[in-house]
C-alpha cells in the first residue's frame, strides 16, 4: 500500500454528501417541497435500555428510508447530517440548542428539523415521540406520539410518517400511498440488528476517512454480516438488503484499491 494512500471509497461517499446537500436544496426550492432533516433519537427505555442504543440512529436513518418515499418532502441523507454533526463537533445535547438547530437547517438547507426518543416499556411495548422544529426560529411547530406492541414496530414508524407529513401539510399522493404501503412487521429484535449494522458501517466510514484502510475494511464487512442478519431476523425488511449489498460494493472497491 503507498505511503500517502486515501481510499477512493471515503472521497466518493465524501463527494456523494455534498453533491446531495446541493442537489435537495436546488430540488425543494424547484418544486415547493420541505425540506426536513431527522436526527438522532433519544433512548428514554425503562426495559433493555443498553441493548436498544443503537436504535437512537438506526431509528432515524428507518424514519427517513419511510419518509424519502413521499414526492411532497425533501429528506437529507443521514450521511449528510453525519458530516456536519462531526464537522461541528456536536453532541447529542448540542443538536437540540435552539442556536446549534439553526445552524445546522443552513448548512443542510433544510426548513425543518425532526427530534424525537424512544421507551421500550413494561409489557413488550414501545413509544416514539417526535416534534418537529423550525430552523429559522427553533421553535416546536408539531409533536407527535405512537406507542404499540415491539413487533408493531414498523407499522408504529409508517404512522409516524403519515403523522408528519400531515403536520407538514404534505398531502399524500397515490403513489406515495403505494410507496408507504402496508408496514410489513417483522421481528422487532431484526430491526435493533439492523441499527447495529448502521453504527458498524459509520465506525467503518469514519476509520476509512482515518487512513485506517485495514480495519475499515474488516468493519465493513462485519457491517455487511450484520444487515444480512437483520434481514433474516426481520423478516425481510428489504432496506437491510440493500445495505448489505451496498457494504459488498464498498468492500470489493476497497480490495481493488489496495492491489
């Protein structure tokens, strides 16, 4: 490997970022959509509270595969906002100032930003709470609510989408209504799997920008693993595919560079 070797990998997904930034900002003030960023959930679990951590991103980046299917919303890419949280060197408790908020809607063009936590509660039951937050102004324009069983879990993440849209006065289309569909639960233990694959493949992107090739290669892969059993677990939760797929392209790119 040469000396001053930088995977092509990390400037791709780099260029991908802002390329995205640019191109949601250009396409909502093209068509009239909201722009709207969701960050990381809160874990606010009485029960299982250390297991489920990994749901505080994994539940966002599901919250904004579900939202990307509605014409009427621009939803940042997790990634994006994963760049500007580390270029700012945020917190958790920072992303919630009302100035930091404020920032953050500018740089990722968005009008609207979406907070929320979760409580997996006594009884195998789960609450999401979400508000949603004006960039220009910090203010908690809607806040929304939605408890069911563990195993109702995407269908609690589809009503939630259907609750903001409606907050953000998005009508929904036929086809957005195709898009969303029926929620399809599975095996909620398949979902906090699969948000433990999404902390691995952010470990493996961040050891990747570290010049640390062999061991981001070795975290993607255990990325890779990791969605392929989501997707088993779940029961066919189809974004774990696809990331998983995603993971083989990385790995076999890198292994290429290498040579």
């Amino acid at each position: 490997m040469k000396k001053h070797y930088r995977s092509t990998v990390w400037w791709v997904l780099v260029s991908a970022a802002l390329s995205g930034m640019t191109a949601a900002r250009s396409n909502a003030q093209t068509n009239g959509a909201t722009t709207i960023a969701v960050l990381n959930f809160e874990n606010n679990s009485v029960v299982d509270r250390e297991k489920l951590d990994p749901l505080k991103k994994g539940l966002a980046d599901m919250l904004i595969t579900e939202m990307s299917k509605i014409n009427g919303l621009k939803v940042v890419e997790r990634q994006q906002i994963q760049s500007v949280v580390d270029e700012l060197n945020l917190s958790e408790s920072d992303m919630v100032d009302k100035n930091t908020s404020q920032k953050m809607g500018r740089l990722l063009g968005a009008k609207v930003l979406l907070f929320g936590g979760f409580s997996n509660l006594f009884g195998d039951k789960l609450r999401i709470d979400a508000r949603i937050v004006s960039t220009e102004t910090g203010v908690t324009l809607k806040a929304e609510e939605e408890t069911g069983d563990l195993d109702e879990f995407l269908s609690l993440l589809n009503a939630l989408v259907r609750d903001i849209a409606k907050d953000l006065e998005v009508k929904l289309s036929s086809i957005d209504e195709d898009r969303l569909g029926s929620a399809g639960d599975g095996k909620f233990n398949g979902y906090v799997t699969y948000a433990q694959a999404v902390n691995m493949e952010d470990a493996a992107r961040k050891l990747s920008k570290d010049g640390k090739q062999t061991d981001a290669l070795a975290m993607y892969e255990n990325a890779r693993t990791t969605y392929q059993k989501a997707f088993a677990e779940s029961n066919g939760y189809q974004p774990a595919k696809q990331k998983a797929d995603e993971m083989a392209q990385i790995i076999a790119q890198m292994k290429k560079d290498a040579k």
